[in-house]
C-alpha cells in the first residue's frame, strides 16, 4: 500500500499522534517509500551506538538519529551502511547530522539533512 504525505494527512488531521518531518533531508537511498516503527537514538559526534543499534536484528523499523546538527564528523558512512544492509530489517535510516561516502554505497534508505563528500 503506498500513502503519500497529503493522503495521511487528509486522513488523520484530527489525531494528534501523527507528525509530518520537514522537508529538509536529502534522500540517498534506494527506497523512497517505507513505514515502521520509529526508534529515536540522541548522539553527539560519536556514533558507537548507531553501530551498536544498527547490529541489531529488527523488522521493518525507522532509526532517527539526532546527531544534534553538527558539520564537524560524519555519523554514517560506508561502514555502517554495509551493516545496516546485512542486517537488513531496517526500513529507513533518518539522520540530522553529517554522513559521508553516500554515492559509493548502496544505502536501503536514507536520509540527512548533511553530507560531507569524500
């Protein structure tokens, strides 16, 4: 079943547990459509729990990582990405941080507010 943003919120206007993102992430995964539960993990220039997470076996959940905006190291790249493949039950990886190597690794789905280039 595919939903896009209006349609949910046509549909729930009136429930207050739903909340639309701001359309300020860049995409660069291979899936643009995707629906889980939500996992929200707060970090600051360090991601050995994002490894740590990410090792775990899921089913079709969404990891926002709150990396609190900064620019100054990446919290995902090429590592982490081969994880979060070979685990492969997460439907989305959403971050607010910096991430790196996105053209040369096949990410499921993805999506940052910044990336740094190598």
């Amino acid at each position: 079943m595919i939903f896009t943003t209006a349609d949910l919120c046509d549909k729930l206007a009136f429930d207050t547990d739903v909340q639309i993102a701001e359309p300020i992430f860049r995409s660069f995964g291979s899936k643009h459509s995707f629906s889980g539960k939500i996992s929200t993990v707060k970090v600051f220039e360090d991601n050995v729990l994002i490894h740590t997470l990410l090792e775990q076996k899921v089913s079709q959940r969404v990891l926002v990582i709150d990396g609190g905006g900064s620019h100054r190291c990446a919290l995902l790249g090429g590592n982490l990405a081969k994880i979060a493949l070979q685990t492969a039950g997460r439907a989305s990886l959403f971050t607010d941080a910096s991430v790196t190597q996105t053209k040369s690794t096949s990410y499921p789905s993805a999506y940052a507010h910044y990336t740094l280039t190598r």
